[in-house]
C-alpha cells in the first residue's frame, strides 16, 4: 500500500543485488495458491512488486474480494432458509459487488473497490437489521452491531489510514441512531428498561479501540517503513557515488597513461575510455587533440624533409652550372621528385652577361 494505505514500505531497488534477491520471491509468489486469482483480479504490475508496499494494495483487495465471493456463496444456503428470505438480498448483493469489483481492481482502482466492499459490507449489515418483521428491533439482532467491526478492518486496509476514524464514527452514530429510533420487541424494551443502554458499551467500545489501534498501528508502521525506504536510498546513494568514484578514478588514470605516454613521443596512443565512463567527453576531446597534433608533427616533418630536399637540389643545381654538366641527382622522395625527373640529363648554362646587364 501507498503511504496513505495499510502496508506501505519497501520498494526494492534497481540495482543488480535487489534484482536477484527479488527474483526468489517472485518466484514465490506465482507458485502461491492464489497465482491463478491474482492473475485474473489484480493488475500485472503487482506480480512485479515494484511499489512500495509489502502485500500491494491490488493484491490485498483481490483477496478480499475473494473472500467475500466465499463467504456470500457459503451463506446462500442459510439465506434462502432464512425468515421470508430476508437475507438473500444482501448476500445476492455483496456477491455482486465483489464480481463488479474485480475489473475495478484489475485496472488498479483499489480505493474504489475499498468504498465498494466497505458500503456493501454495511448496507447488507444495515438491511439484515431493518429487514425483521414489523421493521422491529430484537434483542437477537444487537450483536449484528459488532459486526460492523469488518468494515473497520477493511477500510484501514483498502483506504487511506484517515478515514477510519470517519467510517468508525459513522458505524456508532448509526448503532446509537438504529437503538433508539427503530422499534424494539417486548423482549429487547424489557432488557433496555432493566440495563439501560449498556448493551451498547461494547459495540461503541469495538468501534472506538479498533479504530484508534488500528490507526497508531499503520501509522507507526507507515513511518519505520519510510525511515527504511530512506535508509535504503542513502546505502543506494552510498553505492551508486562509490560506483562513479571508482569509476573516475579508473578514467583519470587511463587519461593520464595517455598523456605520459603522449609526453614520451607515442602520438598513436588513444585513451580507451568507453561511453559509460563519466569522462568519456574529456577522453574523445583529448584522442581529437592527439589525432591532430599527430597530424600537425608529420607535416612538419614533411616540410623539413621537403626544405632539406630543396637545399640538396639547389646545392646540385649550383654544381651542375659551375661545371656546365648535365644535372643528375637521386629521387628524395617528396614532390621536388617530378621536377627532379625532368631535369636530370640537362645541362644547366650560365645566362650570358649582357643577358643580366639587360634585367
């Protein structure tokens, strides 16, 4: 139940540790007796026991209505023997709203199935009172009153723990209400004008005591299992912070490895950081910077390579003029080789003087 509800607490979590201690008990659950009813009158989440209450709101509404299909079934033979059969329509009744109740619970709607079960428990009280004849009260249908006890329980059960204390009060105006208006038999006046009203102590007290432990009981039980589900989400915290703390420490580590190894002259090294690590942002800005740097270090060494092979031309060049030879000269493997190609076997002249007078 939520934490307006009668089993409110622990909600298991979504780490692997609670995954495998859930399973055991899932597997429980659908070998339970009553598989074969949740699986036709609570919703399928609550097979899944993901929220927060120990027996789910749905499924404890589910075995209620079952027991109140029983109890009408079981008590159709004594309402059809009964005086005028004047317990067969609330039974009829009460077994109607359960069948209406289970598609309500089927679609999650349990505060509705609680109002259902709760209003048709005390009309079908109500009526088994009205229902003698004459409309006369006898002294036989006074522990009808306790009776409306189940109510009670039910209603802390399907609905929120507040509303107990409306139901209650609503239960002993009614009784008090019922006592004095509605006619007695000689039999119940004589015990009224002997005793009084006493005979109401204790349905008034059932109502009262039920209804004050009941609540403190949810109440106190609602709060140690809030204090619980916090405790568990500060342990979860605790964990999942360790978790990522581990882990940026393994993608600090693998970042630095990186850059020393950057450092010594290795500018193929990456860092192996996989989506998952929290630095893997940081990890593919610095693999993008070591790719470029890469790139940057070999085109300096081609332009040396290349200014290198340009002096070697030119120094050939010069001699091939002094000595007014052909040029011959080995490939340096850089563009200059094209240019090479077509003038080796020239001979490179000197330009005539009156050539240079002339520019």
């Amino acid at each position: 139940m939520n934490t307006q509800g009668f089993a409110s607490a622990y909600q298991p979590g979504p780490d692997k540790q609670n995954s495998e201690q859930l399973e055991p008990e899932q597997g429980k659950v659908r070998r339970s007796p009553l598989s074969w009813w949740y699986r036709l009158s609570a919703p399928a989440e609550s097979f899944e026991l993901d929220g927060k209450a120990i027996i789910p709101r749905s499924r404890l509404a589910s075995i209620l209505i079952l027991a109140t299909l029983i109890v009408s079934v079981a008590f159709i033979p004594s309402a059809l023997t009964s005086d005028g059969m004047h317990v067969l329509p609330p039974v009829i009744a009460m077994f109607i709203v359960a069948c209406i109740s289970i598609p309500l619970n089927r679609r999650g709607k349990v505060t509705i199935v609680g109002i259902l079960i709760v209003a048709s428990l005390d009309i079908a009280l109500a009526y088994s009172l009205f229902s003698y004849p004459n409309f006369t009260l006898t002294q036989n249908a006074v522990p009808i009153y306790d009776l409306f006890v189940l109510s009670d329980i039910i209603a802390i059960s399907l609905l929120p723990p507040g509303s107990i204390f409306f139901v209650s009060l609503y239960h002993s105006i009614f009784m008090l209400a019922d006592i004095v208006i509605q006619p007695h038999t000689p039999d119940l006046q004589l015990l009224l004008d002997q005793t009084g009203y006493s005979i109401m102590v204790r349905p008034l007290t059932i109502q009262i005591v039920v209804a004050l432990i009941t609540f403190l009981w949810v109440r106190n039980t609602i709060k140690a299992l809030e204090r619980a589900n916090k405790a568990e989400l500060v342990a979860k915290l605790e964990h999942t912070i360790a978790q990522q703390r581990e882990n940026l420490d393994e993608g600090i580590q693998q970042i630095l490895q990186t850059l020393v190894q950057a450092a010594n002259g290795n500018l193929h090294v990456r860092a192996p950081l996989a989506q998952q690590s929290v630095l893997w942002q940081v990890g593919v800005g610095l693999n993008t910077l070591l790719a470029r740097f890469q790139r940057s270090n070999q085109s300096e060494r081609e332009l040396q390579q290349l200014r290198s092979e340009i002096r070697r031309l030119i120094i050939s060049v010069q001699t091939a003029k002094s000595l007014q030879t052909p040029l011959w000269t080995t490939p340096g493997g850089t563009e200059l080789d094209l240019l090479t190609s077509e003038l080796m076997g020239h001979a490179l002249l000197q330009p005539p003087s009156g050539t240079e007078r002339r520019r």
